[in-house]
C-alpha cells in the first residue's frame, strides 16, 4: 500500500479503538463519581489508570494497523497519527461526558473547589514562604473563582499532555524495535 493508501486504515482503527478506550474512561468517570470521588480531580490513581488506558489502547491500534494495513518500512508518523487519533478521541469524548455531567451536577464544582482549596490551605507554609502573603491571598481567590468550564478545561489539557506523551514514547519504542527487527531479519 502506498502511503496516502495508509490513511484510511489509520484513521479507521485509531478510531476503533479510541471509541473502545472512550467507554472505560467514560466508565471510570461514573465509578469515580459513584464511589464518591470527584472524575476531576487528579489524583495518583486517575493518572495510572488513564496512562494505563492511552498506552493499551494505542498499543492494539498499532499492533493492528501492523498485523494488517502494514507493508514497506515503517515510519514513526504512523504510530505518532494513530495514537494522537485515539487519546484524541478518549479526551473529547470524557470532555463532553464530563461537560454533560457538570450541567447538572453542581457538587463537582464545589467539590473541587474545596479539594483545591484543602491542598492549598495544608501546604500554606512553604507557599508563604515562597510567594508571600499577597500571592496566597490571590491564588486562594482565584481558587474560589473557578468555574466548570476552567475545570473541564484543565481536565482536558493534563490529559491531552498526558496522552501526547506516552504516544510519542510508544510511537518512537515501536519504530525503533520494528527498525532492530528489520535490520535483524535482513542480516540473517
């Protein structure tokens, strides 16, 4: 297949799986919010678990495009555009879920303020020594002021950070493995 061939193939299964990794984090959204944590606040166990989901899904979405699509040398933009495709689509879809619920669901506003409030109040020595007096009040202000769209906001860039990360690892793992691999092939 030719390059502009290979297009299709990776939008396709990028989707796919982008789709499949949507419904387990739009899952842990509601099992979060029903075991009585707030979906947006990040915490160690949110960032393993979507580190866990971006690298699974992208994983299979490559192995897929090069079990079956794959012909000719392998190029890094290929596992670089289907995982952008879906950590892409896992991130808007848990956007527009999160966006849904916090129309009506206030308490997931509130919630975090108070958390990030809690987290501001319980290192408030070292801020105060850093920053000073003026540059506490301030950021407890801005604290208080957040809104919904902030948070969804905030929540969508960690995890597009997040999940540009571990794709271009993944992504630069799985070029130069399958280069070892050709080298090692062509060798023998």
């Amino acid at each position: 297949m030719s390059e502009p061939s290979l297009i299709r193939p990776i939008f396709s299964i990028g989707l796919k799986y982008g789709l499949g990794g949507s419904v387990i984090a739009i899952g842990l959204f509601f099992a979060m919010q029903g075991l009585g944590e707030n979906p947006m606040v990040w915490t160690a166990p949110k960032l393993v678990a979507y580190s866990v989901i971006f690298t699974a899904f992208a994983l299979l979405a490559l192995v897929e495009f090069r079990r079956y699509h794959w012909v000719g040398k392998w190029r890094f933009w290929y596992g670089l555009l289907l995982g952008i495709i879906v950590y892409g689509t896992i991130c808007l879809s848990t956007f527009l879920a999160a966006y849904t619920v916090m129309q009506f669901d206030d308490q997931l506003v509130e919630s975090y303020r108070d958390v990030s409030l809690q987290s501001l109040e319980s290192r408030q020595e070292e801020f105060l020594e850093q920053f000073g007096e003026e540059q506490y009040t301030q950021t407890q202000g801005a604290v208080q002021a957040i809104g919904a769209g902030d948070i969804l906001l905030d929540d969508l860039f960690k995890k597009l950070l997040l999940g540009f990360f571990l794709t271009a690892t993944i992504a630069l793992a799985f070029s130069i493995i399958t280069s070892l691999r050709s080298r090692r092939t062509s060798n023998s």
